[in-house]
C-alpha cells in the first residue's frame, strides 16, 4: 500500500468521520495482554486516545481517566512521523508499515516499540467488503513488541508478539449491531486475525491466516461461544476457517480475563486469550484477542 496511507487522511464531511491507530500486545512471562488505540472524530475536532491492560484474569489499567481536551493544531498539519498526540499519549511513525513507537507520559506511563513481520492486508483485498456501518478502509499486519509499562507503580518490560490496525472513512457506532474482531500469534511463522462483521441482514466476514511467509485471505469462518458468567463473556471459543487456498484451520481459545467497554449503543468485550492452533501434525500456542462487540 502507498505510505501515504499510514499518515492522517483529509477527513469527509460525514459526522462520524473518523480515523484511528490501534495496537495490541501479549507477554507471556508476565501473562498480559494489552491494546493501544489513538483515534480523531474529524468533525468534532476530537482526539480518542486508550490503553488498557489485562493481567491474568484481572483488568489492570486504563488510560484515560480525564476529559482530553479538542486538538488545537489542523489535520493537514499533523505528520505521524513526528507523532500522534492525544492528551499524555503520543504514537509516532519511526518506518512506514515497519516501526511504529506507542508512549505514555505521567505517573502512568510506558515506551513500547511495534515492529511487523507480516506483509500488509487489506481488507479490500481479493475482491472482499466491509460493512457500511465500519470505516471505509482498513489493514492489518502483526508484529514483535518490546519495551516497558509502568502503571500503578508496578514496571514490567514487554517483550512479546501483537496485532496493528489502521482504520479511517465513517463508523457509524449509532448504527452497529455488532462484531467479532479476533487475532493471535503464535510465533513469526504463524499469526491470524479475523473479523465477523453483523449488519441488518448480513454478516461480512474479512481477514487473513499468515502462513508459510505469506497472507491468506479469509473466505469462511464459524466462531461458536461458550460464554462465561455472563451472556456475552466469551468463556471458550472455537474457530473454524477456511482461506482462499482452500485450507482449513482449527483453532480453539480460552478465555484468561476480560475488559468491558461501553461504547455508546454497544459494548466492547476486550478478551485476553491463550489460542491453540490445532495442526495436522502438532499444535501450536499463542495469545491475542477476541473483542466481541454487542448491542444490549
């Protein structure tokens, strides 16, 4: 994709504009997971920054706790290589679709460096559609994290794998009815992210398995709940995909602890997950995500 992608784009004059940077992490020496998002609603000049985090099966952290304030600077003046700020959190681009750098400042803070190993996806690609509710555009890739967080006063350095994003066009949160948004990585070999989109009377389904050096798109895939305490809490999932090469994968979750979001009409369960991989010859372990978005 032209790298002109990765930097802001002139926004629409649709109200729900919007354009966001979104990436995730796991460590499995500290069983963690976390996501790091920085978002701007075109219209109404306002920055979205989040980071949370998930320790074992407990919610940890979330940023932020305060009202951040309208950008003061215009979009055509903002370069992502120079950073992406929204209150204490700043996302600079260090290498277009290579090397992205995530930092928070504060008695919170953290320095965590995202560097891909997987080509990008677009979720255009081979002919594929997104639903008219999301943001027009969208890619994926996944990479390594590393660095350091500091919350609660408890400093831990991150070493582990993670998923990006990049996002803009309209989302019309009003109008969702709701989404599976799954991703894991087991390794550099092995990684895939999947998206089950719900709209009216259809369901869009995007995304792709990497594998042996390339991406696959998505053609299928079932994903089938066990839910936990409560209806809507993912407790046990089961994957079933198939690619367009028309290979088949299998691959089951458990749930290790979960971050609930609301989100105007819907609410966003954030997952952490330990994935299993189920191939022909050994099955392999990873960790990620599942956010199931839902409308009460």
């Amino acid at each position: 994709m032209d790298i002109v992608h990765e930097q802001p784009h002139r926004p629409s004059e649709n109200e729900h504009a919007q354009e966001s940077w979104y990436f995730n992490w796991t460590d499995s020496n500290h069983d963690m997971f976390g996501l790091a998002r920085i978002g701007f609603r075109y219209q109404d000049d306002q920055p979205e920054p989040l980071v949370l985090t998930i320790t074992g099966d407990m919610p940890e952290f979330i940023y932020p706790a305060e009202v951040i304030p309208k950008m003061s600077a215009t979009w055509d003046n903002i370069d992502a290589a120079e950073g992406l700020t929204a209150g204490k959190m700043k996302v600079t681009m260090e290498e277009p679709y290579k090397r992205w750098r995530i930092q928070l400042e504060g008695d919170n803070s953290m320095d965590l460096l995202f560097e891909t190993f997987t080509p990008v996806f677009d979720y255009h690609a081979r002919g594929r559609e997104l639903a008219a509710t999301m943001t027009t555009e969208h890619f994926e890739q996944s990479g390594r994290v590393t660095g350091w967080i500091n919350f609660n006063k408890k400093y831990r350095s991150v070493n582990g794998f993670g998923q990006r994003d990049k996002s803009w066009g309209v989302r019309v949160w009003p109008d969702i009815t709701g989404w599976d948004w799954i991703s894991a990585q087991f390794g550099e070999n092995l990684t895939f992210n999947v998206m089950r989109t719900l709209e009216k009377d259809r369901v869009f389904v995007n995304g792709f398995i990497y594998q042996e050096g390339r991406n696959m798109a998505i053609t299928t895939v079932s994903i089938d709940y066990t839910w936990g305490s409560h209806s809507h809490e993912p407790a046990e999932t089961r994957l079933s995909i198939e690619d367009e090469t028309g290979n088949k994968h299998l691959i089951t979750a458990e749930t290790r602890g979960i971050f609930t979001i609301p989100k105007g009409p819907v609410r966003l369960e954030e997952a952490y997950s330990i994935f299993t991989y189920h191939g022909i010859n050994e099955k392999l372990t990873g960790g990620g995500v599942i956010e199931h978005v839902w409308r009460p």
